[in-house]
C-alpha cells in the first residue's frame, strides 16, 4: 500500500534537515498511530522524503488557502516583509500598523 503526504515546515534549512535524516535512517511506520518507527521489512517500505520545486511546489501552493498561504510567509519572512497583490495588481509590501 503506497500512501503520500505533503509536510510543510517553517524553513528551507527545516526541509533539508528532514530530507537528510530520512536519506540516513531507513524507518518504516509499524501501524496508523506509530510514533517512533521500526525496521522496514518487506511488508513495511521505509518512509521516503522528498523536496518539491518549480512546477509541482507551485501545483501544492495553489490548492492551499490564500489565509494559510499568507501566514506561512509571515512565519518566514516576518509580517512586514511578506509581498501581497495590491487592489491593481503590483505587488507592494504589507506595512505593520501602528
């Protein structure tokens, strides 16, 4: 039985972390509620983790909610830095209030 996730984590450095300790550690998940793994076997294929970009990263942003969407960035970048779409169109960038 083959079974996908998407993970998003806070940071590129985050993702390749995760990226690097399962291309280190074969672990395969025992049952539906395992937290911490056991020896793959040939009925239980180790968890295998994978960076997307271009094309299928963008696929993934565009079936996320523009309000998830925006506090990801925030969470990245900061509040003030994150670029949103002015009413014409340009990207501008969201001041705090104060």
């Amino acid at each position: 039985m083959f079974t996908q996730c998407h993970v998003r984590v806070t940071s590129p450095s985050e993702a390749s972390a995760l990226v690097s300790f399962f291309s280190e550690n074969a672990i395969a998940q025992r049952d539906a509620l395992d937290q911490e793994g056991g020896e793959p076997t040939t009925l239980r294929l180790p968890i295998t983790i994978e960076l997307i970009h271009g094309k299928r990263e963008e696929l993934y942003w565009e079936k996320v909610p523009e309000k998830t969407r925006q506090a990801a960035l925030e969470r990245l970048y900061g509040s003030a830095a994150v670029a949103h779409e002015n009413d014409d169109g340009r990207k501008g960038k969201r001041r705090k209030k104060g």
